[in-house]
C-alpha cells in the first residue's frame, strides 16, 4: 500500500464518435487501437445499458472513464504495478478526472467543451490547457495534496492581519470582491467572497497561478470560467508577483486595466508590508508561524479543517535532533508520498468523504471495510505501521488529521502525539 510506481496517462475523446482531441501523460502513448478498444467497451456497455466506470486489468493497471455534459469523455490508464489498493487507485483517477475536465472548463468555458462546432479548432484550442493539465496529472509538485483533498492548501503566517487588511483594500480598489495572496503557491489570505468559491474552484485557480508564477512575467490578465459558479461567463484573472514567491491576485470585470492596478494600486497597498511579506516568505515548510510548536517526534502531518475545506501540510525531517541509532528516516518527497497514500488509505476505508462523485459512487457501492458494516458510528481514528513509519489519523467534526512519526516512537503513544499536534496548531492559530 505504501509505494507507488505506476505511470498515468490521459486520453481525451469525443464522446459521441470516438475522435481523439489529445493524449497527456506517460511519455509512450497508447497505440490508437489500444484507445480505440478503450472507446469501443465503454459504447458497447453503454448500448447495453451499463455504464462501465472502471476496471483493473491482471498487470496491476487501472482504467477509469468519465464522460461529461454528454460531450467529451476522459480516460485514465493508470499503467505498471502500483501497491496502492484497488478502490485507492480508483478515487485517485476519479479526482484527477473530475479536476481535469474543471481546468478544462476553467481555461475554454463550459459551453465550447459542450457544443462541438468544429473539432480541428477545439484540437487547437485545448492546447491552452496542456500546462495546467500537466500540473495536474504529473503532479511536479507533490507538496501540494488539494488535488486529491479538494480542500485549498494554505499556508499560516505570523501575522495575518495587515495581510488581510491590506488584501481587503487592495481588492475593492481593483473594482472586486474576490482577492487571494498566495505564498509559495499556498493561499495566505484570501477575501471572504473568494473563501465561498467551490472548494474545487479555489484549488484550481491556485493551480493555475502556480503556473502563471512559473513564467517569466511579473504580471498578467487572463481569462478564466469558474466550472461550478460560472461555467459560460469569463471573469479575468489579474496575478501580480509582490516579491519571489508571492503572488496577489483578483478576480474582475472589464475594468480596471492591468495596467492600472500594476501601475497604481499595487506599490500603494503592498510596498509598506514587504518587510511582512519577507518574514512570511521564511515560514518554509512548516507551513506554519514560529508560535507553533511540534513535537520532534512529528515527520509530516496534513491537517484539514472539514467546515471550510482548508488544508495546511507540511513536512519537518529534523535529523539534526535524531538520535544516532535511530532507523534511516524516509526523506523529504517519500514524506509526502507517504502522506498521500495514508489519506486515500483512511478515506477510502475509514473516514467519511465529503462533495466528490467518487465519494458518492464508494458510498453507492459500500467500499469500506466489513467490518464498519457493522457499526452505527464513523470511526474517529486509524493508525498504520509500516517498515518505513508509523502513521496515525485523527478525525473530529471540525478536523481530520494525518500523522507520520518515525518507527521509534511507541505505537501506543501515537494517539497523544495526533491530540497535542492538532491542540498545538488549532490554539495557535485558530484554523
């Protein structure tokens, strides 16, 4: 369960002929009879009157379809032998699908993916959304887990509130309600009317300014649909790079011009915080403010807050600390694999999931484990041992959490390790 090698690629259709409009992925595409077979079974069932939405073939390979607004179908070949479990693999191509055809949305709007009037062009037009698709599908940053949580990766800086304040200013300046402040890709602040987006909504518009923040550019204006609030109507996206890995950003109207907000507005709210901004910039990979104090025994953690569908992760390999004899500690990108792997591992066995498609089709189905059948109540916490860590989580109604800790520390004390990790973070910062 807790490795994972296998590769995925994405596979793009018409859903009424079967035409392709474009492959991502693994670097060796399919064969077009291989994706030919894979459009076939799937019309096949549906004239049988099955809808068949996922299969795992005997070389350890998954498939999953999704067809949308009856317009365009994605498939996800998950290839090579992944340790991850069956109805794991699966919700993980499930949200990949679901976030692909939203960043889709995002970038063309809903009504050119769903009305096909020319397909050559819409060959052509999709090409604008290769890099977020990318973002998403090869996960080069795998510190970020809103993908899989659908809950807006943030960050917790010292002193929250002239950022705020001055977020507040800044957007109703530029003619908006909706500003966010991103630091090192994770959102900092962010204006109340931008916290009602759909959760869904904020993780992408976050993935797509780590992605604008990527080019050379200190500034721009695009385009963007919103795929649940406003999937035909374009709304403009107006980033701005404070300093190296700071970026402030609204949502607008017609007005104000780039130009304008670059020229008049951002100097004027943001030049006499970049002192702040530096120190929050030194918040690292905590993720949170100094006040916050971990035990050393904490590798990594990964705490949600399930009423407003924000997360904060981080991973601490404080090695300087470890005892000589202490067993090698898994490094800092395995942390984050492991993480990722122990949260679809209690979600899809364990712990409720909440608002995705692939959380309703395991409830429909009754993919848990046997023995919760049997019980009245939602289990409230679960722990794992493995030859590389221990892993625990904690579920409250306000909170989930997940927990690595070294293989040294007690099994038995992993409970009292969550409850103080999760009391220090909430009482320091009120998440």
């Amino acid at each position: 369960m807790m490795s994972q090698d296998a590769s995925i690629q994405l596979v793009c259709l018409t859903a009424s002929s079967g035409v392709p409009l474009f492959t991502r992925g693994a670097s060796r595409q399919l064969p077009f009879s291989i994706i030919g077979s894979l459009n076939g079974v799937h019309m096949f069932g549906s004239g049988q009157g099955v809808v068949l939405s996922s299969c795992e073939s005997k070389g350890g390979g998954r498939v999953v379809w999704r067809v949308f607004q009856d317009s365009m179908m994605l498939i996800a070949v998950s290839t090579g032998r992944s340790a991850d479990s069956s109805r794991g693999e699966r919700l993980h191509l499930q949200r990949l699908l679901e976030n692909i055809w939203s960043c889709m949305v995002m970038v063309l709007g809903q009504d050119e993916l769903a009305n096909m009037r020319n397909v050559e062009r819409l060959k052509k037009d999709l090409r604008s959304c290769f890099g977020l698709i990318d973002e998403l599908l090869e996960e080069r940053r795998p510190e970020f887990l809103g993908n899989l949580t659908h809950c807006a990766d943030c960050l917790l800086p010292s002193n929250p509130a002239p950022l705020q304040e001055a977020l507040e200013g800044f957007t109703k300046a530029a003619e908006s309600e909706f500003g966010c402040l991103l630091i090192h890709g994770r959102v900092a602040a962010a204006t109340e009317m931008w916290w009602r987006l759909a959760p869904q909504e904020i993780v992408l518009l976050s993935a797509l300014i780590r992605v604008l923040s990527d080019s050379a550019a200190v500034s721009c204006d695009c385009p963007v649909f919103l795929p649940q609030g406003s999937p035909t109507v374009a709304h403009r996206l107006l980033r701005f790079q404070l300093l190296r890995g700071i970026d402030v950003c609204v949502l607008c109207g017609p007005t104000p011009s780039l130009h304008d907000v670059e020229s008049s507005l951002v100097g004027h709210f943001w030049s006499p915080l970049v002192d702040t901004l530096r120190d929050c910039l030194a918040v690292g990979e905590r993720r949170l403010p100094p006040s916050v104090s971990l035990r050393p025994d904490v590798l990594a953690f990964l705490l949600i807050n399930r009423e407003n569908h924000r997360s904060v992760s981080g991973v601490l390999t404080p090695s300087s600390i470890r005892p000589k004899d202490e067993p090698t500690l898994p490094s800092g990108p395995r942390c984050w694999e492991l993480l990722k792997l122990f949260y679809i591992f209690c979600v899809t066995r364990y712990f409720k999931q909440d608002g995705t498609e692939a959380a309703l089709e395991d409830q429909k189905e009754g993919n848990t484990e046997d023995f919760v059948h049997g019980f009245s109540h939602q289990p409230l916490q679960c722990y794992l041992v493995t030859d590389e860590c221990k892993s625990f989580a904690l579920q409250t109604p306000q909170h989930q959490l997940f927990l690595l800790a070294p293989l040294t520390a007690p099994t038995f004390a992993l409970n009292s390790i969550a409850k103080q990790t999760l009391t220090s973070i909430t009482a320091a910062t009120g998440f």
